[in-house]
C-alpha cells in the first residue's frame, strides 16, 4: 500500500486489558505526521467500515518517520495492530548524560526517537563549559535543566564510568535540592559495552555512583534500543522508582574531581 492511500497514522495507543481504547491519529497531510487527535477505538471502527485507513508509524534514528503495519477490522473487532506502538501517557522530563567525545551518536539516536514520548531537558553543546563540579551543578539548576527532570537517562559506553561531569549530573539528579524531588536513574548499557546483552551488569564497569544505587535498588539498568516502545516502559520504571524505592537513593560519594580516562 502506498502512504498517499492512508488516511491516519497512529502513533500511539492506548489499552483496556486487551481491548483497544483509543489511539492519538494524526490525519496523513503529504505523508507528513502532525498534530494528533485522541480518537476512542469505536470511532476508528466507524472509520474503517467507511473505508478509512489507519496505520502504524514510528519514529526513526534520524528522527524521521517510519510506516508500520495497518489496521484491519472485520467490522466490530481491530485487528492487526501493531504491539510495538507507545502507550499514550505522560511524558517524562529526561536529561541524558554520556560521553560526549565517545557517545554523542547514541545521544542523538534517543533524543530523535524519544522526541514525541518525552520532554528533552538535556544539555546542548557549548550551554554549559564549567570545569568545577559545583559551579556546573548550579548552573545545571539555574537553566533548568536538571531543576525539574525527572528521570536521569545515562547512556554507558566503556568508559562513561571514568567522566566527572557524568558523576557530577548523576549527583545533581539525586540532590532534592535541584528540583521538588530526586530524578529516577535509568542507565543503559550500549552496544560498545562489555555487559551489553549479557543481562547482567559488572558494577565495575558502570559509573560509581549509578553503581551505588543500582546495588541499593534505586537505579533501572538495560540494554540501550531503538525500540521506542521498551525505551518508553524503561523511563516509566525509573520515574516510578524515584518514589517506591526513595530510600535506597544514595548519593554520599564525593564527586570526582578529574576524569580517569581519555
């Protein structure tokens, strides 16, 4: 089927136990995806046995997007819907920490996928040059970027462990004081890693003090995917964490004071 015969992408759906409930449709203007309406599943059903076309889309590595399957219906039942789709819930505030010289492709890759499921908080090149920890903490409250972040998304190469400024925004993200509460901590372990689909997770091999606290239980730790759908369900764990498991934060390590790699 050609993409100028659709007419809605799906980007998002929304479940009752098993049973569709409704979806975020955005009309197919040009093979573009714009704004959305949040369509219950028995208007789509009326759609679809007047002929309309409703199909998958999801967001690329380059921040395009993709056409998946299409749905079917046999007049009272969708079918064919796609089990990869992103569940329509609140988008969480994500800061991603990561070795810049190492691992700005990954970075890049999870901001263009995550872009319609989270709200990016994250640090551009050149916002902030500090070189003292606390002077780069408070200049990461002050421009609000880790003032009211929620999950703390750090991206773990080989030697993401061995970078001040990944500790010093891993200890920011556990401060009370940089926001109304601490971030969640999600580390994913990217595919240059060792422990990268090992399912396990060497505490040596990680970031001290995401270490700490993925002992502790305060700390989600997973494979790094393209799958937008698993990204999704990986923040919520870690944003539900940073309440549930709130007293297994721990955050008294000193802050490193140089980074112990190139």
């Amino acid at each position: 089927m050609a993409n100028e015969d659709i007419d809605y992408w799906v980007s998002k759906v929304k479940w009752d136990g098993k049973r569709l409930d409704c979806i975020h449709a955005h009309k197919n203007n040009n093979n573009s995806v714009d704004s959305y309406i949040e369509m219950p599943r028995q208007d789509v059903i009326s759609m679809m046995n007047q002929g309309y076309v409703f199909c998958s889309v999801f967001k690329n590595n380059d921040g395009n997007w993709n056409k998946g399957k299409c749905f079917i219906t046999d007049g009272s039942i969708i079918n064919n819907i796609d089990i990869n789709l992103p569940l329509i819930q609140t988008k969480r505030k994500c800061f991603v920490s990561y070795y810049h010289k190492d691992d700005s492709k990954y970075k890049e890759s999870f901001l263009n996928i995550m872009d319609d499921l989270t709200v990016s908080k994250s640090v551009k090149n050149g916002d902030i040059s500090s070189d003292v920890s606390d002077e780069y903490v408070k200049q990461l409250i002050q421009k609000k970027y880790l003032y009211d972040t929620t999950v703390l998304v750090i991206l773990i190469g080989p030697k993401t462990k061995c970078r001040k400024h990944v500790d010093w925004e891993i200890s920011g993200a556990l401060n009370f004081k940089v926001g109304e509460s601490y971030a969640g901590l999600l580390g994913l372990k990217l595919p240059e890693h060792d422990d990268y689909g090992t399912r396990s997770t060497t505490h040596s091999k990680i970031p001290d003090r995401l270490a700490d606290n993925f002992k502790s239980g305060y700390a989600i730790i997973r494979d790094y995917t393209t799958d937008s759908k698993k990204l999704q369900e990986y923040i919520e764990l870690a944003y539900k964490n940073r309440k549930i498991n709130v007293h297994k934060r721990v955050n008294s390590r000193p802050q490193m004071k140089v980074d112990s790699c190139s």
